[in-house]
C-alpha cells in the first residue's frame, strides 16, 4: 500500500500538478440490491447495510485530509422505484439524521445538502434543514448529502432563476451559471467514485464533474471498505490531470 510521501512523490515524478490527495471525492454508492440479492435476501437489506457502511467511509476519508464529501443518497429518478423501497429509502435517511448529526457534528464536520426538499414531508424537511443550520459553521470536513438530487434538475433550477433574474444575455457566464447551483461554493469533485461496476454519471453533478477523475469499481457499496477507498485514491494520484490542455 502506498503511504501518504510515496503518494506525494509518485505525483511529482510524472509532473502532475495536482495534490495526491482529492480535496473533494463524490460516491455513486451503487450495488446495495446487488448485494441483497447475492445473499437472497431484500433490497432493502442492502440498503441497511449500505448506509451502516457510510460512517467508516466519511471517517475513512476525512483522516486522509479529503475535505469534502458528496454522496449520491437518493436522486430524482429514484421516486420511480416500487413505492415501499422508497419509503423505506427515506426512513433510513431519517434515521442517520438522527443518530448521526450529533456526532458528525461533535466532530466539526459540515452537514449540507444538495437537491431540493420538494416532495418531502414537512417533518422531514425541518430534520433535513435542522441538521444543515446546527452544523453550518463548522470548520472541518463538509459532508454533502445529494437527496432527492439530480444533475439536469439541478441546471434548469440554475437557468430558471437566471431568467427570472432578467440578467442581460452578454452576462450569462460559466461563473453565473455556478453561483446559481444549489452549492455554488463547493469545488467540482477531484474524484468521483461508483462502486457496483457500472460506468456510468447517473445524472449525479453534471455540471461539476466536467473534469473529475473517474473511478469505477466491482465493489458493491456495502463492502467498499477503507482499504478499497485507499485504491481509488492511488489510481488518482496516478492520474495526470490536464483539463483539456496539453501538459
Ligand atoms: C444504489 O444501490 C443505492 C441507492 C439508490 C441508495 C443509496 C443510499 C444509501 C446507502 C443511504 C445513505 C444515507 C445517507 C444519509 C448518505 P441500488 O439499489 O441501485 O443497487 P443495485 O444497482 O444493486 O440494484
């Protein structure tokens, strides 16, 4: 396993000019019904376990210096999964509000959320909008919770506002169209992650992955554990980031 110098030194071997270490990792936690299925049990199953495994990893990543997580929980085309998985998906979601915030915000991590509260009940926007107001000025990692979030909804929301805005048409910019995303201050993702195999974006930060480092994995969530985290973060420190440019 590559230590943190090794990491460093890698990078300025091949004159990549990025930190080895990505101040912003996204996960497309896929595979949690897989694995149910594997041990023939429920989906929802998987999804337990799933969430069971979110703590180690945010844990996982905050001790490697990463400073800001984005998990994709539930996107806007999840609504169309069989109505009890839904439901069972926002009962669990409640749930890690309420067990976890305390202690996320004991120790000074940021609790933010991207996607919008349509749809939700109102009890559990108060949870939702609590959990952001209580941990809103702390100083440690951020972790981005995308809930009932999708990319291309994200976008219109942007354009929407910017035309009611009546802005003129030579001032629509790239930087405008970020100041209007749900988080205009977060930095794009240095490294998206997706376990379960697929090769896919899933309608997950469309506009803020334009140059993130992709890094699939076989790996269902549920047993994507540290040590697989530290593989994807190896592979990212290979990577030679260019941005479009010739380096
Ligand atoms: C994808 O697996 C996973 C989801 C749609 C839900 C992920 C949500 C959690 C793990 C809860 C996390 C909670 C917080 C607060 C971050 P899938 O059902 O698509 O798996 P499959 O592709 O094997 O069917």
């Amino acid at each position: 396993m590559l230590t943190q110098k090794k990491l460093q030194a890698q990078v300025v071997q091949v004159g990549v000019d990025h930190g080895a270490i990505p101040d912003h990792v996204a996960i497309i936690m896929d595979g949690n019904g897989r694995w149910a299925s594997a041990r023939s049990r429920p989906r929802t199953e998987g999804h337990r376990a799933g969430t069971g495994n979110v703590r180690r990893i945010v844990q996982h990543l905050a001790r490697k210096g990463v400073k800001h997580v984005t998990l994709f929980a539930f996107s806007t085309e999840n609504w169309e999964r069989p109505a009890e998985e839904v439901s069972f998906l926002m009962e669990l979601v409640r749930e890690v509000i309420k067990t976890e915030v305390a202690e996320l915000h004991r120790q000074g991590i940021r609790v933010r959320h991207l996607g919008t509260l349509d749809r939700l009940d109102p009890g559990f926007r108060q949870e939702i909008e609590n959990a952001v107001a209580l941990t809103a000025l702390n100083q440690g990692m951020t972790l981005n919770v995308a809930f009932n979030y999708g990319g291309r909804d994200e976008i219109v929301r942007a354009v929407r506002r910017i035309v009611e805005s009546r802005v003129p048409v030579e001032d629509v910019d790239e930087a405008l169209v970020r100041r209007h995303l749900f988080c205009p201050e977060l930095p794009d993702p240095d490294l998206m992650i997706r376990t379960g195999g697929e090769f896919r974006i899933s309608n997950f930060l469309l506009f803020q992955s334009a140059y993130s480092e992709f890094y699939s994995t076989e790996t269902n969530w549920p047993d994507f554990g540290p040590e697989d985290v530290d593989r994807a973060l190896e592979a990212y420190a290979r990577r030679q980031r260019r941005f479009g440019k010739v380096i």
